[in-house]
C-alpha cells in the first residue's frame, strides 16, 4: 500500500518541474503555482461569495489577476510588504518572458537586475543557503538562484494557505441603518414616495 503523500512530496515533485535549463518555463510554472496559492490562500481567508457566480477571485473578478492578489494579500496583512514585493518582482519577470519572442534568459538584463533584487533580502539566510545547496549545483548563476527563491516561496507560501483561517467578523456587518434609530410615523404626505409624486419633472 502507497503512503499518501505529504506537503514535502508535493514541494518536490514541483521543484522537480522547473529544475530545467528553459527559464522561460521555469518563470511561467513558478508564477502560475504562486498565483495559484495566493488565490487558494484568500478563497480561504475571505468569506465564502453570496452567489457562486459572483466570486470576486474569478480572472474576471477585482481580485482575479496576479497583480491584484498580491495587493490583496498584502492589504488584509496576511504577507508583509518585504514578501509582496517579493511577488511583484516576479510577476514582472514573468510578464517579462511572456512579452518577448525571442528566447529569454534569466542571467542576463532586465531579468537579471529583478533576480538580484529579489534574493538580496535572504541571501545570507540559512534557509536559501540551505535550499540552493541542496537543490542546485555549483556554481550558482541568476536562474538557479531566482529558482532557489522559487522553492522558498512556495514552500512559505502553502504553509500560509494550511495555517489560514476564514475571516472572523470582528463585528457584525454595519446595517444601512442604525439599529438604535427608532423608526417615526410620518404624516402621509411627508413620505419620500408621496414627496416624488407631487415633484414637477425637471
């Protein structure tokens, strides 16, 4: 009988996927599998939609781009603003790669510049030093490190997405009206409907 697999399987079959020569790969599964948590992670965090069809996370939705999540993520203060920028960094290689024909390289400028800027936070951090031993040989050039930082990321953020809880109502949603305004008889012709009857038309 197979044991079921574990977070750490699942971690390893993705970074099995990109560990490929093609960086342009590499950006787009990375990508596609952070927008995919981000999205899981606020499905969780926020209450459920009133309809199915009106889901505000559908790519037709305010909150349905990759951009707009991280925006999300960072305003509902689930990741802070060093990890959301982070994510941006990516979403611009990534939009990076999916703007030029020709093929593209992280080693080399614009993409360059972004992987450095994107590693310089945990550069010297036990865990990226860890990951990118691990998973990488020497030595280290700009793609296996922005695919060093890949691991690092999704590895966070799927412990997010299992520790995340729905939304509390901190208070109960604000009525149209105050619950302590006592309603008033008006006089039958003060009444907005009666008022609109009488207006002349403009």
């Amino acid at each position: 009988m197979s044991k079921p697999k574990t977070k750490r399987d699942d971690l390893k079959m993705f970074v099995d996927e990109f560990k490929i020569d093609n960086d342009r790969a590499a950006v787009v599964l990375g990508a596609a599998k952070i927008d995919e948590l981000l999205y899981k992670i606020l499905g969780k965090f926020l209450k459920p939609p009133a309809k199915k069809d009106e889901d505000i996370l559908d790519s037709d939705g305010p909150l349905g781009t990759f951009s707009a999540r991280i925006h999300a993520v960072q305003r509902l203060g689930l990741l802070d603003d060093t990890f959301c920028r982070a994510l941006h960094l990516i979403r611009k290689i990534r939009n990076g790669f999916a703007h030029v024909a020709e093929a593209a390289s992280l080693n080399q400028d614009p993409h360059r510049n972004r992987v450095i800027a994107l590693v310089f936070p945990i550069e010297h951090t036990k865990q990226y030093q860890g990951v990118k031993g691990y998973h990488f040989q020497k030595p280290i050039n700009h793609s296996q490190a922005f695919k060093a930082c890949l691991v690092i990321i999704v590895a966070r953020l799927s412990k997010a997405y299992s520790t995340t809880e729905c939304l509390e109502k901190p208070t109960e949603p604000l009525p149209f009206l105050d619950p302590e305004c006592k309603t008033v008889k008006l006089r039958p012709k003060t009444s907005v409907r009666a008022i609109n009857k009488r207006r002349p038309l403009v």
